[in-house]
C-alpha cells in the first residue's frame, strides 16, 4: 500500500503543466444520487479545541486503487452535494475511492473531476457528509494561525490534527525533470503547521473553521516547511464541478510566473510569460516570451494565481480578451481558449527532479516507492542549502 506518498510518485503532474493548462476526466461525472449535505456551524468556535472538534466530520481519509497499488490521502467536503476535495495525486488514474468517516465507517465515492495541472481533484460520496465554508480569497496572511487535518502515514492514524502559522504566501516553486520541462507551482501558502506523506488534500484550516489552502506539499530536510494550495486556486472550480458535475479547465498556452520577482518593463505586476507553447491559443494570437499579463476580460491580473482563477471561469470555446505589455507597448488580444493537449493523463515516475524557490533555494524533490527507497538514496544531493521535497 502507499500512502500519498506514492511519496512519491509526482509532484505530480504539477509537474506537468503550467497554471494554464489543465485537464478532466469529464467521463467519470456519472449520476450518484444526491443527498443533502449539512453545512458544519462554525459560529460557535473559539479556540484550538473547537476548530478541531468541529471540523473534523468534514474530513475523510482517502484510499483508492490504481491497479497494483493503493494510495492513502486526505479530502475535505467543502460543498452541499456531498463535493469533496483532494489532490490530483491521492486519485489519479482511480474512478472510485473509499471513504473513511470521522465516526470510524466508510463509504465510498466517484471521482467526478480531476486536473494534475493543478493537483486538485473532486470526488462525490455516496452518503452525506457535512461540509466546510471555503474562506474568502485574499482573507489570508504571514502570521495567520492554521490547524491541517489529515491521514498522516497510515488510516490508524486518521483525523490527526495540527497546528502552526502561516509563514508566507504567494511562494512559488518551480520544478524541472526530463519528461515535462520546467512547470511551476504558483502563490502557495508555506506554513509550519506539521504534515506528512498522508495528508495530501486534507485541509488546512483558519481559527474560523474555514478551509484557507489544500495541503500539497512538505520539505523534510528543513523544519516546518508545509506549502498548501490556496483557495484563490481552487474557489472557482469548486463551483463550477458542484455546478454542473464536471469542468474541463481551459488551455491558454502560457508558462509564467508572478512578474515582481522580475519586475519587467513598466510594470511590476501581472504575469511574465516565461514561454508559450506552440500552436496554444496565445501562440496563435502572437503572445510572446518576455511580455507581460496584465488583464483578463477586464480583470486585473497582479498575480499568476489570478490569472488561473480567472480562467476557471470560463469554458473551452470562449473568447477572452488579454491584456498584455510587449516591449513595453499595450496590446490586446481576443482569444479563443482551447482544451489541454493530449487530455488523458499517463502515470509519470520521476526518480529526482530538481525544484528551484523563488529565493533561489535549490530543492530536490525524491519521489519513489517502498521498493526503490534504497536506490534513491545515493541520489540525494549534497550542494549547501538543498533539502528533499516529498509529496505529502
């Protein structure tokens, strides 16, 4: 059995993509009957104790079954209809999952949708479990006091809790291998909040009782580095699968990244394009390397995490309008968005890929199963100021 932790079969398919490209399963979106799910009353919270208490029923352990293996994981009910959310990697290639409850049963769940792009996938259970508010975008920061539940090593040890800070936001971790190139992962909330191979797509929680991020990532070289996704990543497409059952995230074409850490041209926000893929809609509408992403139908993109959430509100087949800097001109291009190439998703196995921070850390992400542990403990590196990433 492995434990998400296939730690690690990839940093996933982050790994793939860029944050503009993604991708579905729209054929795994087969009715299950619907029950009512209770939303958890959070009012009455007001320490540690509490948020614990009463937001663990919204959290389940996650097995599922991918032919030779199994992979244990975490999720989080965050929607009426019985959605809950977990990383792309605890579910990938598995249609169904079980579900281990709060109160010691199971049930079992489909999964409806899932996007390696961003590692995040849904699942609908097939009994009621009540559900957490999702927190506002932006309401997060540096000091911010979080609690992550999940399935840390084995189900024994489910629904444990912990509690840290939220140490930064908007980290971006950039991961490099020699089957998918360079693909980054945008605006993740570091926290100290300890997690472990297990608590992938477990929630990490504010003192409201809110869910703030989506656990994802840790350092185990290096005490108390966690990183989360953020809600501003996932808000939007939780509506929309909620909605209608399935979503297939739109293709735009563009690798990039937070423009203040290059500060380009006259402007110091927005997004700097990296590379464009060819033949993507923004290739086709002549977006180039070295411009800058500054407006999506109107909506200012100061953040790379903007850009994706803005996306999501859109379906294969519309047009957008972008607004861009090119050798520090403005232009405008109308866009028609496209689906993610080659859709269906193989399993990819990384041995060592090399991960670089936006400080300039470099970090090597060690990704295997039980069997090759001791092979690819010789590849650990050895440079000043590397750690090993391992997928949670």
């Amino acid at each position: 059995m492995k434990i998400c932790k296939r730690v690690i079969y990839v940093l996933f398919l982050f790994a793939i993509s860029t944050i503009f490209c993604g991708c579905s399963f729209g054929g795994l979106n087969e009715k299950i009957r619907t029950q009512t799910s209770p939303a958890i009353d959070i009012s009455k919270i007001s320490n540690y104790q509490d948020v614990v208490e009463v937001c663990k029923p919204a959290v389940v352990g996650i097995v599922s079954t991918n032919g030779k293996y199994q992979s244990i994981g975490t999720g989080v009910c965050i929607k009426n209809g019985n959605y809950i959310l977990t990383n792309n990697h605890v579910v990938e290639n598995s249609d169904v999952a079980t579900l281990y409850l709060s109160n010691g049963k199971t049930t079992g769940g489909t999964v409806v949708w899932t996007d390696p792009s961003s590692d995040l996938a849904m699942i609908k259970s097939e009994k009621a479990i009540p559900y957490l508010p999702i927190a506002e975008s932006g309401t997060y920061k540096s000091g911010d006091e979080v609690i992550a539940i999940g399935t840390p090593l084995a189900l024994a040890f489910r629904h444990s809790a912990t509690k840290g800070i939220i140490s930064a936001i908007n980290r971006t971790i950039s991961v490099d291998n020699e089957d998918s190139g360079t693909t980054t992962l945008y605006n993740m909330i570091q926290h100290d909040a300890s997690i472990n191979p297990g608590n992938s797509g477990g929630p990490l929680i504010n003192m409201k009782g809110e869910v703030v991020g989506i656990n994802t990532v840790k350092v185990t070289d290096a005490e108390g580095m966690g990183f989360a996704i953020p809600v501003d990543t996932f808000k939007n497409v939780v509506e929309r699968v909620s909605a209608n059952g399935s979503f297939e995230p739109t293709y735009l074409g563009v690798f990039g990244f937070d423009n203040q850490l290059k500060n380009i041209g006259s402007v110091a926000t927005g997004v700097y394009v990296q590379d464009v893929a060819k033949n993507s809609p923004a290739d086709i509408a002549g977006i180039e390397k070295g411009d800058v992403i500054v407006m999506l139908n109107k909506a200012p993109i100061n953040l790379a995490k903007d850009l994706k959430s803005e996306l999501y509100s859109f379906d294969v087949g519309d047009y957008v309008q972008v607004g861009y800097i090119h050798n520090g001109v403005e232009k405008t291009a109308n866009i028609k968005l496209d689906s993610r190439p080659n859709a269906k998703i193989k399993k990819w196995v990384l041995n060592v890929s090399t991960f670089l921070f936006e400080n300039g850390f470099l970090i090597k992400c060690l990704c295997f199963d039980a069997k090759n542990l001791n092979r690819f403990k010789n590849l650990l590196c050895k440079p000043q100021k590397c750690y090993t990433i391992y997928l949670t």
